[in-house]
C-alpha cells in the first residue's frame, strides 16, 4: 500500500468573481521512503496541492475535495484535532521562504522543541536537549549556542536548516517541501539538497518536493509528477521523463532549460520558450489546458479534454498525440 | 542595555524641565490676579499688595522659577492657598483612590481588550468581529460621565449590587476596595478598551497573514497556541505601545469619573482647586501626573526589548 494517495483532489477558491480552480482533479500516490517531485511553473496549483495535503489551506475561501489517504485514513475526514496531531509529526513540510518562515520573536531551541513538545510530551528541558542534537544534526555549527538565538541571527541558508531541523524532530514518515530552495544562494542550494537527501536516507522519510527547479527534480527525485493550471499532466520516473517526455508541456519545460556548455549566443542553441501565459482558472475549461499554448493543438484538443493514459509502462500523459512510443507524431 | 535606561532617564529631564516651565508659566498666563482672588472681596489695596509681597508675585519671573523649581527639587512644593496645607501632604492624602482607580482600569482594560481583538481577528467577519467592532466605536464615542452614569443607576440604585459612589480604602480589605471601584473603572475604561482592541485587531490580523503562522499550523500547534503565543508576541510591540499613550486618556479620564463617583481623589482635588485658583496644587497636581505618564512611557519603551529580540539599544 502506498503511504500517501492523493485521489482526485480538488481544492477551489471562491472569490468574488468566480471560482478558481487552483487544483482540479489531481491523483497521485507516494511509496514509503519515495522521493516524488511536482514540477510545473508559477500557478499551476502544485503549491496548493502541497498545501492541500496537510489541510493548511483557510477554509472559507478554499474548500479541498476528493481523498487524501495517508496510510489508508482519509485525511480529509479527521476532525481538527487529530488533524494537528498529524501535522507536524507525521506529515511535516517545510517552505520556500527561509526569512519568514520562521517566528521572529521565539528563539531556534523554542521553535524546534516546539513540535517535540506537542507530539512527544517532552517537557521544556528534554525538548532543548533534542533541539541541540537536531541543530546537530543539520549541521549547524556550535548548536549549544545557537539554540538560544533568534531567527534573524541566522543567515538564509541556517534558518532553512533549522525548518529542516523542526519538520524533521519527530521522525515524520512523510516530508513535504515546497521550493525549499529557491530562496536561497546557488551554492546554499546544493548544501540543503545534500542534507535532504542525506537526512532521507538516514530518516527514512518520503519526500514530496515541490519545485520549478528541473535541475534540483533531475538531482534528488525518483518520479516526477508535472502539472499545469491545475491538472495534472504527465508522470513518470525521472529518468525515462527526462529522456523521452511525452507531453508537450513537459517538452517545452524541458526546452527551457539552459544547458551547461552551450552557448547561449548560437542561433540554433537559442532557448525554447512556452508562448503565452497560464490560462485563467476561473472558466471550467472543456478540452485540454494546454491547447491555447500547445504548438500541436487541434479542434480535437480544444473540444475535448485528454483522459491521463499509459503511454509507456508507468509513463502516464494527458495528451491526444503523445504517442504510446517516442515522442509526438507531428 | 544599562547605558540605554540611563540615558534614556536623563532624556526625561529636559521634557520635566519644560512641563515645570510650563506649568510654572500657568499662574502668569491665566487671567486674573491670583493675589486678588486670595483677598477675597472685601479686602483693601493694602491687603492684596500684602498677599502679593507673601507670594512673591512681585519678584521678576526668573527669578521665582528659578527659586519655585529648586524647592520642587528638594520635595517641596509650597503651600496650598486656600487650606495652608502643604501641597505634597494633600496629595499623599488623595492619591491612593486615582492610584486605585487608574491601576485596576489599566487591569481590567488591558485583560479584557487584548483577548477581544485577538478574537476578532481570528474571527475576522464574523458577527463576533463586528460586535467587537461595534462596541469599540461606542466605547469611543459615549462619554465617560454618560457611562458612569448608567452603570450607576442600573447596577447601584436599581439592582443595589454595588455602592453607589466613594471610596473605601485598601487597608480595609479587597473586596469593600474592589466594590467601590469597579464601576468607576468599567465608566473609565471604556474608551481605553476600545482603543486597545482596535489595535489589536488590527495588528493581529497582519500578523496572522505571515508566513510563520503557517509554519506554526504545519507543526501541529493548536489554535489557542498559535493566537496567543506565535501571533500576539509579535503583534505586543504596537499593542504596548497604545496601552502607554492611553495612560494619559486614563489622567483625563480619571478627573470626572472622580466627579461621577464622588471619589476623593487626584481629579477632585485637581478641579477643586481649578476653581478656587489654588495654584500650588494645580502645579503640584499637574506636574505629578506629568510625572507619571513620562515614566509610563519610559517603561515601555524598556519593555519593547522583553516582546522583540530584534530591538536592541
């Protein structure tokens, strides 16, 4: 059985005018230990999806449907308070804004021993003492002393490590991120995805990555789920994606990605970019999401929306013309 | 930290030094002659000169300042016209009821107005948010008098659970102290709540947009939590802030509810001797409570440091 199956969800916004459908029937599932990523760009829903899981999203406005099951229990079913003793200890998640995400006013030690607290009945003591050990452990240099400091004594790179340190205090089975390093430096970058990836294999823990970084997806991810305006439109294991992606939204991401060694002056090493912009989710959209800015769309992709099929084995795509083998016919 | 309280006592002195100015000032600005007044209506020339030459009123305005505030230094702060008492003795004998009042208002005020705008954000456009709202512009709009009032007629002479007016003292236990009080400072406080609540609400509700709130969700923290510990600690500095500014509402404040209630106090004694042009005491009163709304301030300032780590003198 999968730890987490995420089955047809649905979380819309009402606004005053109109519905957005921020995510709209996306299904997914995640393996014990398994790294799955979902990549697609600036809202395309896959931060609400993030968001979703762990029910973080205000209730009015949103409202989130479908099913959410983490270890075969509906999610969305619990009442408020077994919610919040899944949040945090089993399910955890850290964010992309490493300045902010963080209380300004609580020292490191409180905010770590925090979670232990809540979930582990630790008294104020005990809970410094496993601060100081996590601290440690992500490698925080001299974490005796840091504990008791406050957010803004830390730099970027140390305050996402500290979230690390917090979402990972009680062994959660599960780790959500969410851009967790877009804020920071190239070279913070690399550390904190060295440390997650470290911390997994020593924790143990799923992880669900939210990014728009397909360099970050390539070097820490096993499958890839891409989404667009909502839906979702490709999955696979990270490799065959890579090598033969079969939607033409995953073609164009993929396109938009500088190479290392080209020249970004050569007429024909010119970047591809995806014209046009995300469409409104405001408007129920019939055929594909992507026909207003896919280079093959037909009648065909505007009337009638593309049911996610296999197209390779464990390689599935939302499209009319992806074709079961190699890329698209036209 | 120490350097900071020091010179932040020592920026006390010149805004001490221009309140006794003014204050000393008030006797040449008002209209009217003080030593005149004094007399009485049956008196001669001759008696008035006198009673000038006794106050020195005829010496250069300097001069006198200068000898006015060197006694003031020394604790002492003349003599009160109309009874030959000391000003600072009239003042030990009425300041415990203002004390009273002034202190178990900020109470009442600040326990009751922070929960409620805490509420009201967390509860943002609900029916409780506009109550809160609604109550909070009545607070601000009805005059202390007009509550003081009602509160006396319905709790004290219609349903007889309170005195109606006076004050007993501290000494003679809690309760007869409290039930004596506790309508003053409801009346007094009503303008006091509903500015405290406001900002409140109205701090809690950026507060809780921030990205470290739904960190604190994401933890598992429980709603009481997250309100009043990840949310109000960085909302106090502003909510503090307002809480020093309305001591000086509570001052004014305190003079007609003195009046409503019958409450020996400061306020009674400060508007007895307005009108019989007592100008001792009306220094001496003013320049006390001048005082204390400095070293509120001062205090607060000091207890910024206690809500946010970030601000270091």
């Amino acid at each position: 059985m999968a730890l987490l199956e995420v089955d047809n969800l649905q979380t819309h916004f009402r606004t005053p005018d109109g519905v957005n459908r921020a995510v709209d029937g996306v299904s997914f599932s995640v393996n014990a230990g398994e790294t799955l990523a979902i990549v697609g760009e600036s809202g395309c829903g896959k931060s609400v999806t993030a968001m979703s899981i762990l029910r973080l999203i205000p209730e009015p406005p949103g409202k989130i449907a479908g099913a959410i099951r983490f270890e075969g229990r509906n999610l969305l079913e619990l009442s408020d308070r077994e919610m919040r003793g899944i949040r945090g200890n089993e399910i955890s998640m850290i964010f992309q804004e490493p300045m902010t995400s963080l209380n300004p006013v609580l020292t490191v030690g409180r905010q770590i021993g925090e979670t232990l607290r809540l979930h582990q009945g630790l008294n104020a003591k005990e809970a410094e003492e496993k601060a100081v050990e996590m601290l440690t452990l992500v490698g925080i240099p001299e974490p005796a002393r840091r504990v008791r400091e406050y957010p803004h004594q830390l730099s970027g790179g140390m305050r996402q490590r500290v979230m690390i340190a917090i979402a990972l205090a009680c062994n959660p089975k599960l780790l959500i991120a969410d851009e967790p390093t877009t804020a920071l430096d190239v070279t913070i970058q690399a550390q904190i995805l060295e440390l997650m990836r470290d911390l997994k294999h020593r924790v143990g823990a799923a992880i669900v990555l939210i990014t728009h970084d397909l360099g970050v997806v390539a070097e820490v991810a096993e499958r890839v789920v891409v989404m667009y305006a909502g839906r979702k439109v490709e999955e696979a294991a990270v490799g065959p994606l890579f090598r033969t992606p079969r939607h033409p939204y995953t073609q164009g991401l993929l396109g938009s990605m500088p190479k290392l060694g080209s020249s970004l002056h050569g007429e024909e090493t010119r970047l591809a970019e995806i014209p046009g912009l995300v469409p409104s989710l405001k408007q129920k959209i019939p055929g594909c999401v992507f026909a207003s800015r896919c280079p093959h769309s037909t009648e065909l992709c505007i009337q009638v929306a593309p049911a996610l099929e296999e197209k390779a084995p464990g390689h599935v795509a939302a499209c009319h013309y992806a074709m079961k083998e190699g890329a698209l016919a036209a | 930290m120490f350097a900071y309280i020091v010179r932040r006592v020592l920026a006390t002195i010149p805004v001490m030094a221009i309140v006794a100015l003014f204050v000393f000032s008030l006797l040449y600005i008002a209209p009217g002659d003080p030593a005149a007044v004094i007399a009485g209506d049956q008196a001669t020339p001759q008696d008035v000169e006198r009673i000038r030459e006794s106050l020195g009123l005829d010496r250069p305005f300097l001069v006198r300042f200068g000898e006015w505030l060197f006694r003031i230094l020394q604790g002492d702060m003349g003599v009160s016209i109309f009874t030959n008492l000391p000003v600072t003795t009239m003042i030990q004998q009425r300041i415990e009821p203002t004390l009273s009042l002034m202190v178990l208002t900020l109470c009442l005020a600040v326990s009751i107005a922070v929960p409620m705008g805490v509420v009201a954000a967390w509860k943002q456009g609900t029916w409780i948010d506009r109550a809160v709202m609604g109550f909070a512009v009545l607070g601000f709009s009805v005059p202390v008098f007009v509550v003081g009032y009602v509160l006396a007629y319905v709790f004290a002479l219609e349903l007889d659970w309170l005195p109606v007016q006076g004050y007993t003292a501290f000494s003679n236990g809690f309760f007869p102290w409290l039930e004596n009080l506790i309508l003053p400072a409801i009346a007094l406080g009503g303008v006091y709540i509903a500015l405290i609540a406001r900002i409140t609400r109205a701090t809690m509700l950026e507060v809780l947009q921030q990205d470290y709130i739904r960190t604190a969700r994401a933890k598992g923290a429980g709603q009481r939590s997250i309100l009043f510990l990840h949310a109000l600690k960085n909302a106090a500095v502003p909510i503090v802030t307002v809480i020093g500014i309305g001591v000086a509402l509570l001052i004014g404040g305190a003079v007609v509810t003195e009046s409503v209630f019958a409450i020996p106090g400061l306020g009674r004694l400060t508007v007895d001797a307005i009108l019989r042009r007592d100008y001792p005491v009306i220094q001496g009163v003013i320049l006390l409570f001048s005082f204390v709304y400095v070293l509120v301030n001062l205090a607060i300032d000091l207890l910024y440091t206690l809500f946010d780590p970030r601000i270091r003198y």
